[in-house]
C-alpha cells in the first residue's frame, strides 16, 4: 500500500493529539549572516542523537522569517522558566518587536541568547528535511547551559509551570 493511499486526520485533530502531551515550551533565536535576527516560539523540540549530539525542531514554511531559519549557521533553543510565560507570548506573535525591552547576549553563531531560560542550547545546523508544511532543523549541540529552574509546559493548549517540591 502506497503513502498516498492511506487515509489521514485533518490538522485539528492532529492537533488535539498532539497536545494531549507536556512539552517543553522552547523559544528559538537566530541570526542571518546578513544581522537580522528572528525569534519563536515552538514546542516540536526533539532529541535526536546523543553521538553526536543532535536535535530538531521544526519551522513553518509559511513563516516571515524562513530565510532566517534556512541560512543561518546556527541556533539557540531556549527551554523557558515556568515564570516566563510573558516572553513565550512575545515571541509568539507575528512581527519584527520580538526582542523589543529584551537584553540579550551573542551565541556562537550570533543567535540572541535569552537570559534566565531554564536551559539553553546553542547549535550548529546540522541539516534540513522536508517535512509537509514544515522544514525540519536538525542542530548539533555545541554549547548548553543548564539551570535548576522549573521549566514551563504546554499542555492541551495551555502554558503553565511544573509544581516544585
């Protein structure tokens, strides 16, 4: 039986799949070779392998900033804090003030780094794959950065903050 043969869920009820588990809510920065820098914020974050030490996210092909995503050399993922779910919203809405108000430092390969993330991870780009109406990004990790903050999840549609002991 051929892929193309096989019946599939429309993309509300993968969707509401999807969103039936916790993650991580991850703000990825990066910068163009040419300064612009461009920000979001996603929940597809994976791991990959551990030698060497990979993983991917993924971009909507209909994003204003995709030539950002596919040229730049590098990335850095940021797990949020559970009190950081002001900065998830900034990030995720659409337009070029993401990073209005923000201090933000310089990863490895430019890409701003946010402070006070649960944990940061800053790749090289490692490859790209097609994925539907998405671009899958595969990062080597080159540097990461761990804290003891809890981290900030969603969950069926919702950000909130692990309980802490």
């Amino acid at each position: 039986m051929s892929n193309t043969s096989l019946l599939s869920v429309d993309a509300e009820t993968i969707r509401a799949a999807t969103g039936a588990w916790a993650t991580g809510v991850v703000v990825v920065t990066a910068s163009h070779p040419d300064g612009r820098d461009a920000g979001l914020v996603m929940v597809s974050l994976a791991p990959v392998s551990q030698e060497p030490p990979l993983v991917l996210w993924s971009v909507d092909r209909r994003s204003g900033s995709l030539d950002v995503w596919l040229e730049a050399p590098g990335f850095a993922l940021h797990l949020l804090a559970a009190d950081q779910e002001a900065l998830a919203w900034q990030f995720a809405r659409k337009g070029d003030e993401k990073f209005d108000g923000l201090a933000v430092s310089r990863g490895l390969f430019g890409a701003p780094l946010l402070e006070g993330a649960a944990c940061t991870i800053e790749c090289a780009m490692h490859a790209q794959h097609d994925g539907g109406d998405h671009v899958i990004l595969v990062g080597r990790a080159v540097a990461v950065a761990v804290t003891d903050r809890p981290p900030l999840v969603m969950h069926a549609d919702r950000m909130r903050g692990l309980p802490t002991d």
